[in-house]
C-alpha cells in the first residue's frame, strides 16, 4: 500500500544507552521516541525483535514470534517492585559505545532470574491476571517457544536435532514427562517473554500516542536452531534422519561474491504450506502486528522464487532457484488479516516476475543512495529513477555509515558523487545524503541514526557473512541535541515530510 509522504530514523533498542551495557526498553528509549517527535519525524524502524542466539544476530532468532529478553529494563523492574536498587550495585562498568556480548548476558540473566522469583512470590493479583491472560493468548507460539528454550539449557545449549529422538521428534508421552520436570524453567521462559511484551506495549504505545509508527524486520527464513522449525518440522526442507536442513538457503554467485551466500536456514516446503493455508505465515504476521505497526519483508524476492543448496554443500554456487507461491500467499494473508502496511526489500538479483509481485499487492520496495553512484544514469538507485511508491535510505543496516562509504569509495563512486551534487556541504557528506533521501519523491525515507550523528565506520552495525564483530554499536546519552532535532526538523518539513498538523 502506498504511504504519505514521511520520515523515519533506523535504530535498534540495543543501541541506546544504559548502564546495563546493552541498550533496553527503558527511559533511554522514551527519549528517543521524543526526539523523533520533535523532529518531525513519523517512523521508528528496528531490526527483528527476536531472542538472539550464536553470533547475537537478530536475524537468526530461536524464534520467529518471541521477543529478545536481554531488551528488557530493569530499571522497570524495580518500578514493578521485581528488583529494588540494590541489585544494581556490583554492575562493572560497561563499554558506551559497545554491547560486549560476553559480559552482558549473565548479568541480565541473573537480574532477570531474580526478577522471575520475586513475581513467583510476591506477585498482586493483578500482575498474576495478567501473566496468565498473556499466556493464554500467546500459547499459539509461547509454550513451543519456552519449552524448546528449556530444552536448550537441560541440553547445555545443543541443537535439537542431536536431542534424544524421542523429544527431538516431539513423542507426546515424552514431551508431557519433561515439561513436568522442567516445569520451573518453562515458567521463566515464559515469565522474561510477558516482561518483553509488556514493557514493549507500552513504548508501543507511547510511540503511537506521540504520531510515531514502529516498522519492524520480518526475515523471510528462520535459523534452524529454532523453536519453529522443532515444532513445525512439516513446513521445512529437513533430511528425516538427521534432522539437519536438506535444502539450504542463500544467493547465488553475483557481482558481490564469486560464491554466493550460504545461509544455511532450512528452505520452507512451500507446497505443504499451501495445503495448509499457510496457517503458520499467518500465525507469524499476526505475531508481528502485536509489536509493530508496518512490516518490513526481509529478502522478500524469496516469495517468488528461492536458491534452495543441497545438504552439505559449503558455498551457495550449487543451489537452483525453485519458485514459490507468492500471489497465493500473498493473497491468503489478505483474506486473513486485511491489507497489510507491507515493505518489500528488494535488493539484489531482483528479475520482472519479482518486481510483478511486489507491484501487484502496492508493497513499496527500497532504494538505497549507497548503490546510486557506482554506473550509469540508468542505475535504479538514483533518485530521478525512484518512483513514488519506495522507502530510500542512505544506507541500511548491512552497509557501513555514510561517512565511512564515503571515504571507503573508489574513485569513480566520489566523482559521480560530486558531479550529481555540485560540492560537499560544510555540514558534511552525510547531510548532503540526508537532504537527497529527503528531497527525492519517494513517499518514505528512512535514516540510520549514525548519519544523523554523522559517525564514522567504527560505528557500522553488521557486515555481512562475518560471524563475529556486529551488532554491537550503542550512541552515548546527550547526543541527541537541541541542535540536532532542529536541523532534522527543519529539513524534514522543507521537503514535505512532516506531520499534517506541524
């Protein structure tokens, strides 16, 4: 669907600052969402919100509708009397810029284990209600998700394809004997997700109370450590024996790299889905719009066609693209939930049947001013090639900041660069792409906080194919000036983007 003409800034919870060494739902976050208030801006855009595993990525989650506890406040915990003050005492002193991974999670699972038992004992009624109300409605994913967590920890972190077969194949009569016995650790799991989803609400709310909607990341593929592929082993490609992924995702070979990407997420047996009425697709969309309020489909080409590697394969260069059923899936989550606030990322090897796809259903797809300047007048990325219906960026989360491209491009990117504008402003290139992003007619442009604060490569969130080193950039408080705000304002309302009422 096509959106009014507006504004947004890219930044994850886990960004913000916070003497808990990872950014969190917390005041940090309310003043974030006043900032982008007061600079007219009409969108905050996150990356998926789901509970991280190996490497901390967001995007390989061990669910697809859980929430990532580590972003819960414990500030916000005392103030629902599950912590008090003096839990905070011994915290070291965490890194600003950085989430140190490694240092954090104990720490906030201790806090959040300490939080678990206070409710179990000392809980209102009213807190009690609630709890048990979340864990009916959300019992659809919640008690596959928190059992499988439990699992995970009585297995000391092993896949659960290597589990005993008895529960890695989910034998009813051994599934009800270990959920018995792991009774208390499902009741944490399931305890740390209503924490997520409450604090989470009311940002949510807050945001929404204050004329900002939240867009959030959809991956089209799930990590095959994961509660969804345990317990919906129907709807994926997995080699019956060994329960590993038979066909495996990615790209192919492109002009980026000679081998491709090998994902290694199990493909979905789209067919099966079909027969199903792609009951779990819906499940997940219906997840998602708890939390969000516009769907940002990641990899959305792969609803056309996917690159399916067979099992073994260590690059993706044999794989073969199978097509999938995406008007009919698209056309089910219509006649389910309605017309959808739906972002297609289109990049990549993107053919006509795709563009087809995201066309018919008016899903608006993505221009990025990073790809704008390596070719020719005819490259897509160029503001004058946009059409109405597009989000730009300046860059996206698998890019590096503006500041830091810029002094990475070769030679022919910066004289295209400079030829199309005119000369480098004295406030910088990442101001100069700013005002382009804004001025273009794409109906939205989204951008990433690190060009707005103007920060260099140190501040780049992910690389793309390493393992290690990513998503760990936080912004440190005070940096969202007064200055800041009004510079944005004003450039956010001289190119049409601002509020109606402003």
């Amino acid at each position: 669907m096509p959106f009014p003409r507006s504004s947004g800034i890219l930044l994850h919870p886990s960004s913000f600052p916070s003497r808990f060494g990872i950014g969190d739902l917390g005041l940090e976050a309310y003043r974030f969402i006043d900032f982008l208030k007061n600079s007219y801006q009409q969108y905050w855009q996150v990356l998926p919100l789901g509970p991280t595993g190996y490497g901390n990525s967001p995007y390989m989650c061990y669910s697809a509708m859980a929430g990532n506890y580590f972003l819960i406040s414990p500030e916000k915990l005392v103030d629902e009397g599950l912590l008090v003050e003096n839990d905070f005492a011994n915290l070291p002193n965490f890194p600003a810029d950085k989430v140190n991974f490694e240092q954090v999670i104990p720490i906030k699972v201790n806090l959040l284990i300490k939080a678990c038992n206070n409710f179990k004992n000392h809980a209102t009624a009213i807190q009690k209600k609630a709890f048990t109300d979340f864990c009916r409605t959300k019992g659809y994913w919640l008690d596959n998700y928190a059992l499988f967590m439990a699992l995970k920890d009585a297995h000391n972190g092993a896949s659960w394809n290597t589990w005993e077969p008895e529960l890695a194949q989910r034998k009813p009569a051994a599934l009800a004997q270990i959920t018995q016995k792991l009774e208390q650790e499902i009741f944490y799991y399931k305890f740390i997700q209503y924490e997520f989803f409450r604090q989470w609400s009311e940002l949510k709310s807050y945001a929404n109370e204050n004329g900002i909607d939240i867009i959030g990341d959809i991956p089209i593929y799930v990590a095959h450590d994961s509660a969804d592929v345990w317990a919906n082993p129907d709807i994926f490609a997995l080699d019956e024996k060994t329960g590993k992924a038979a066909l495996m995702a990615g790209v192919p070979p492109d002009y980026f790299s000679a081998t491709g990407q090998l994902w290694g997420n199990p493909v979905y047996k789209w067919e099966e889905l079909q027969k199903q009425d792609f009951k779990w697709w819906v499940q997940r969309f219906e997840a998602m719009l708890d939390y969000v309020d516009i769907i940002r489909i990641d990899h959305f080409r792969g609803f056309e066609a996917y690159w399916a590697v067979p099992q073994g394969e260590e690059t993706a260069i044999n794989g073969k693209w199978i097509e999938a059923p995406g008007v009919a899936f698209f056309e089910v989550i219509k006649q389910k939930l309605g017309k959808l606030p739906i972002l297609a990322e289109d990049l990549g090897i993107i053919t006509p049947p795709v563009e087809a796809l995201r066309d018919q259903f008016e899903f608006p797809g993505m221009k990025v001013l990073q790809f704008a300047f390596g070719s020719d007048p005819g490259n897509p990325f160029l503001p004058f090639n946009y059409p109405r219906n597009a989000v730009v960026y300046t860059g996206t989360h698998d890019n590096d900041t503006t500041v830091g491209w810029f002094n990475s491009a070769n030679d022919y990117e910066k004289q295209n660069l400079l030829l199309y504008l005119g000369s480098i402003s004295p406030d910088g290139i990442h101001w100069d792409l700013i005002r382009l992003a804004l001025s273009s007619i794409a109906n939205q442009a989204i951008i990433p906080l690190q060009d707005v604060l103007g920060l260099g490569n140190q501040a780049r969130m992910n690389y793309p194919s390493t393992a290690e080193g990513n998503w760990d950039w936080r912004y440190q408080g005070g940096v969202l000036s007064g200055e800041l705000c009004d510079r944005l304002r004003n450039l956010t309302k001289l190119y049409g983007r601002a509020p109606r009422n402003s």
